[in-house]
C-alpha cells in the first residue's frame, strides 16, 4: 500500500492546518492595507465620517473572521482527534442497517451539527455587526425562517444527489461517476434555468417592475442592444438587508434581470440602465454559459478522482474506522480534495474577473461608462467596501476586480 492509515491521518491535518493558515496570512496581509490612502481617483466615494465608518467595519469584520475560523478549526481538530467519526458512524449504524440511509444519517447529523455550532457566529454577524452598521434589517422571524428554508433545501438537493450517488456506486461500481456526473448537470442546469421560479420565492416576494420611466428606458437600451428583456423584476432585498444588488438568471425565454429594491432607492434611471447593460454585457459576451460550463467540468474532475480514490480502505482506517463505507471515503477525499479545489477556484476567480471587465466595457461602449462608474462608486460608499485591499488577497479571494481597478479601466 503506497500510504499507510497514519500518514493519511497526518495529510489530512497537514490540509487543513495549511489551509487555515493560508486564509489566516491572507486576511492579516488585508489588514494591513486598510489604513492605506485611497487612490485620488476613487477619493470621492467616501467623506470622511464615512470613511471611518467603513475602516471600522472592516475592522469588525476582519476580527469576526479570525476568531470564527479560530473556532472553527479547533472543532474540526477536536472531531478528528478524539476518534468524532468513528463515534458517530457506529451511531449510524446501530440505528440502520442500510448504506443510503447510514449515510444520511452520518452527513446529516454532520451538517445539522455544524449549523448548531457556528449559530452563534452567524447570529452575532448579523444582529450585532450587520446592525452596528446599519445594513441589517432580518427580523428574528425572518431569520428562523430562512434557517428552515435552507435546511429543507440541503436535505432536499443534498440528500437526493448523494442517495442518487451512492445508490449509483452500489448498482454500477467505479463507473458511477459519469452516471452521477448527468443527474448533477441535469440538476445544476435545471437550477441555473428556474432559479428565479424554484428557490426565490422560498426567500423573496418579486413583482415586475411597474410601468414608468425606469423601465421605458431599460426596454429602450434592449432593444437597442438586440436584447429581448421583457422580464423585468423587483426583489425585496430590502427585508434583509440595506445592500444592493441586481443580477441576471434563466436561458431563452425565461430569462430576466432582477433589480433589488434597495437599488432602485439608490440609484438613479441613468445608474440602474448602466448597471443592466453590465448585466446584459455577462449575458452577450456567454459567461453565463462559460461559468455553466466550468462547474459542470469542475464536478465531472471531481466525481472522476473520487471514483479513483473511493475503494481504498486506508481513507476510512485513517479515521479510525475498520468498516470502510461510501461516506468516510467521501469525507476524507473532500479534505485531501482541497488544493485542487482551490486551484479551481483562483482560475475561476481569474476568469470572473476578466468577465466583469468585458462588461463594464460592453456597457461603456453601449451605453455611458461615467453612468456605470458612478453607480459603482454609490454601491462601494453603501456597502462600506475595502477600497483599499491587498493584491494578494484580491488574487485569491475576489471574483470581481477591485473599484479602483474597474474605474481606471472605465
């Protein structure tokens, strides 16, 4: 055997050590830079009461951050250490005597275990820091009820795909990953069609945008753009929080631009078209389909060297487990899976960047950059946003270039 139970034991620590630290070094260089003078260019988005505001807040974020993840480390080294997996699959399985549901069980409680433990952070973001700044407006209901929405729909999603995959694995062997591989496309399409029609309205109220100015003047730009926009909706961001957003969903005829109401308030008609010919500009240029395509690849490579690495006993006798199953391979190849997840990540990060350049450029040339850049500008100011971030952190981390970047370009 190429590795023994104990070196994969230490591998896996080695992960997730190495990637804790990695986030950890990333955030601290962030840090650093939060008291750097903003660039001449963007100087305008802050006054300066506002601007201590938002060092503050990136402050208050950057200690939320490391503590949680302080935490959430020490339970993850605690779980592997005092033997957390090998107690909770015997518990599995002294409750069924079958795969699937032992499997379930085993990633259910892991799931619900975890939502319990990180509660407390999540609601000391929202109610205390979100609502030291002003951006919060979750009632406690609306929170409860979103918690239960989101857990019906990981039970939902995650418990159908993973049942559908082990079921696979038994009825086909180590072939099961093209099979999985087509249900997930199927799935992962059918969510990036019907979003809007499927899960928002779990969440949101969206009505269409009613007539008036605004709308004859976003029908206006698409029809001089080729763009069929009939689907015009408003969100009611507003219910949670002061931030805004707008964002393109659906193919063909079902596809729309949703603007969030707190947009609406925010920006002016000239910043709101601006902001959908951005849109528009992710739609023309097929990113759409391009970040389709890329997760679809993305999970056909993953499924494919699980399909490799699922059989070896050693991934569950590293855990402390003599009985090798499904389920403790797949927890620990998802940890040894890390760095090349995260190769994915930077590359798509790379080229998400690169996309929301094209955007803003096919929205300067079709409509008016300065309109495109002032929007942006309110958005930063509204949100409190880092103008200043470290590059390394921005390499790593962001999926949308930095404002000064978006605006020299511009």
């Amino acid at each position: 055997m190429l590795f023994s139970s104990e070196s994969v034991f230490i591998l896996l620590i080695v992960v997730i050590i190495l990637n804790f630290l990695k986030d950890v070094f990333l955030d601290y260089l962030n840090s650093k830079n939060f008291d750097n003078k903003i660039p001449k260019i963007i100087s305008d988005v802050y006054n300066s009461e506002k601007y201590l505001k938002s060092q503050e807040y990136k402050k208050s974020q950057y200690e939320f951050s490391k503590y949680s993840k302080i935490y959430s480390l020490i339970v993850v080294l605690c779980f592997f250490y005092f033997d957390g997996f090998l107690i909770l699959d015997t518990f599995c399985r002294e409750l069924f005597d079958n795969s699937i549901l032992i499997s379930l069980t085993f990633f259910g409680i892991i799931f619900f275990g975890n939502e319990l433990l990180s509660l407390p952070f999540s609601i000391f973001f929202t109610f205390v820091i979100e609502e030291k700044f002003g951006f919060n407006k979750t009632t406690i209901k609306t929170y409860i009820s979103d918690r239960l929405k989101s857990w019906f729909l990981t039970i939902l999603f995650g418990g159908g795909i993973l049942s559908f995959i082990i079921f696979q694995e038994q009825l086909i062997g180590e072939n099961f990953w093209i099979v999985a591989w087509m249900f997930v496309t199927g799935i992962t399409i059918l969510l990036n069609g019907f979003y809007a029609q499927i899960i928002v309205p779990l969440f949101n109220t969206q009505s269409k945008l009613e007539d008036g100015e605004l709308r004859t003047e976003i029908e206006k730009y698409s029809k001089k753009v080729g763009f069929n926009l009939s689907n015009i909706f408003v969100i009611d961001g507003s219910k949670r929080s002061s931030k805004a957003n707008a964002y393109f969903s659906g193919f063909g005829k079902q596809k729309r631009v949703t603007l969030f109401d707190t947009l609406i308030d925010k920006l002016n008609k000239k910043q709101i078209v601006a902001v959908i010919a951005h849109e528009i500009g992710h739609y023309k240029k097929n990113h759409i389909i391009f970040n389709l395509f890329f997760s679809i690849i993305q999970t056909g490579i993953m499924l494919y060297i699980l399909s490799l690495f699922i059989y070896m006993p050693v991934f569950s006798e590293a855990l402390g487990i003599d009985n090798h199953s499904f389920h403790i391979g797949l927890i620990t190849f998802s940890i040894l899976f890390t760095p090349i997840s995260e190769i994915s990540s930077l590359i798509f990060n790379l080229f998400s960047r690169k996309f929301e350049y094209e955007a803003d450029e096919f929205a300067k040339k079709t409509y008016d950059g300065k309109y495109l850049i002032e929007a942006l500008k309110v958005l930063s100011k509204d949100s409190l946003s880092n103008l200043t971030p470290h590059p390394k952190y921005v390499w790593w981390h962001y999926s949308h270039p930095t404002l000064l970047q978006r605006v020299v370009r511009l």
